[in-house]
C-alpha cells in the first residue's frame, strides 16, 4: 500500500508557481519548438484543442493550429508521422480504435470490478502500449469521459418499451441508426455492438456528429450515437438507453504527446498538465453548448475557460 504523505496548500502552489515560471522561462529560449497541434474533428476536440494552443502560447511559445482533422485515426496518423505534436485523444477510443485490444469492462462484466478501476485500467493499457509502439506519452487526464450512448427519443423509448440496449434486439431491424464518421469502422463501434446485443439495425446512416441530433429532433432517424457530454442529449430530452452489458470502454480525455518531443522539452508537458482535472462532465457540456447552440467560436469559449480558471493571462 502506499503511504500519501500530507502536504500544505500553500506548498503545492508554491511548487505549480515555480513549475510554470520554469516553463515560462524555457519557452523564451529561442531554441524552444514551434508546437503543432491537433484535434479531433468535432466541437468538443477543437475547443481542447485550442486550450492546449493558448496554454502554450500563454507560455511563451509559438503554436501552429492543425485542428478538425477527423477521426482518431487520422488524428493518430498524424502525430505518428510527425505532422501535430499533441492533441487530445480518449482513452477507450485509443484502446480499441487505435491499438485494437479488448477492453477491461467487457472482460470484467459482472466481476464486480468498480467502474474507476476499468477507467484506471484502460488508462494504464493505452498508456504502456502508445509510449512502446509510437514512443508517444499520455499526459494526464483532463477529468471528464465522453462516452458513446444510444439515446432515442421518449417516444420512441415509451413505444418500443427502450430502456437498455438490450432492449433493441426485439426491434433493431425496423429502426434507423444514425452514427458519427467513424461509428461504423471501430470496433467499439457498430460490428461491436451489434454483435454484443445481437443487434441487426434496418439501415445505419453515419455522418456529421452535429447533424445526427437534428435529424433524431426531426424523426428522420430512430436512435444515434450520442456523446455523454453534449448538452443536445438532455436539451432534446432524449432517453439514454443503459448499456447493460457494458461493452463500451471508459473515453477519459487525455493530452497524447510525442515522447521526443516531451523528452527534450519537458516543460511543455507542464504546461499542458495544467488542464489535468480541470473539467467534469457538466462543465464540457456547457463549454459545447457555447459553440454548438450559441455561436460562439472555439478559441473565444476556451480564452474564457482558461482566464476563469487563472491558467492564462486575461486579455485585455
């Protein structure tokens, strides 16, 4: 067991403050890299991703945005090939999509393994396998897991009698599905599922993210992939079926870095870690809903964030 030795507050800022000062201080080097950064295609990516630009900009180095870049393959690609240096992946989406492994909670479904733990696990995996397979670095979670859900409408719920996804084995084949881009091809994504439940859906329309709440609002569709962190879900009203059998892993958000890059420049880590535990579920929800529902631009929403929280400069 390990022993935790308390400590004062007023150390612990003592130590961030010298810890950002030194990071501060070796970014005016002028020998200290330009950072490409990346992003998922989709609000909630391009707003980390631009609190990962600020942040390091704050510290005084130069950034170069590569944001919206797709799916996490595309996103991995890139890191892998030397194109971004950094963006924020989820540690299920790593797991299954990018290093095809199986995943902790369908291992141990009815082991009465706690659900942090299957979150720590999944962490531990990703993190061991990105730094021997890619020589890249996860850096410390950000504090939120946005996970696949099903969701349908109360109608819909009430007139099939949906509460679990089990429940949509008896009516998947008269049902429409509308997913994201890349539902269809991971395998936490549709062969998974369907496989998991026994599930044959009538049609399976992916597509823009953004577009799929629409048509579910309009009745063009019957069930879509929602995320755990878009306020649509609960702003429609929509019915989030239980995934009783647990097949879709933890989706903590996490910084992933190239391992050189990190390991010549380890401030810049720092610096990003500064995000570490920062944002809950409800608070990446209402960031979303500040671009998706209000207009807002990414960079505006996540300047905002970041100046609350103290982690930059306010401007002027």
């Amino acid at each position: 067991m390990r022993h935790i030795k308390r400590v004062s507050l007023s150390f612990l800022l003592m130590v961030a403050l010298i810890a950002g000062q030194d990071a501060a201080a070796a970014a005016q080097d002028t020998d200290s890299p330009t950072i490409a950064v990346g992003s998922l295609g989709f609000t909630e990516s391009i707003i980390l991703g631009e609190m990962i630009s600020l942040l390091l900009e704050d510290a005084g180095y130069e950034v170069e945005r590569k944001l919206d870049l797709g799916t996490s393959a595309d996103a991995h690609g890139a890191l892998v090939a030397g194109e971004i240096d950094v963006y924020v992946e989820y540690t299920g989406g790593g797991l299954v999509a990018i290093l095809g492994l199986p995943v902790p909670a369908a291992a141990d479904s009815g082991s009465g393994t706690p659900v942090a733990s299957i979150a720590e696990q999944t962490y531990a995996i990703v993190a061991e396998a990105y730094r021997e397979q890619f020589g890249l670095v996860w850096l410390d979670e950000i504090g939120f897991n946005n996970s696949y859900a099903m969701a349908v409408t109360a109608h819909t719920a009430e007139a099939f009698d949906l509460a679990t996804v089990s429940d949509l084995a008896d009516h998947a084949s008269e049902l429409t599905l509308r997913t994201d881009l890349e539902f269809p091809d991971r395998q936490d994504g549709l062969s998974g599922l369907e496989a998991a439940y026994g599930l044959e859906f009538g049609a399976v329309e992916p597509g823009d993210p953004a577009l799929m709440y629409e048509a579910i609002e309009r009745g063009d569709v019957d069930v879509i992939t929602a995320y755990t962190t878009d306020i649509r879900v609960s702003e429609l009203d929509l019915v989030v079926l239980e995934d009783d059998r647990a097949f879709f892993p933890p989706y903590h958000a996490a910084p992933v870095i190239d391992g050189a890059l990190l390991e010549e420049n380890p401030e810049v880590g720092v610096v990003i870690n500064q995000l570490a535990g920062t944002i809950d579920n409800a608070t990446m929800a209402a960031l979303n809903a500040q671009v998706d529902d209000g207009g807002m631009a990414p960079i505006d929403v996540a300047r905002a964030f970041l100046e609350d929280q103290g982690l930059i400069e306010t401007s002027p």
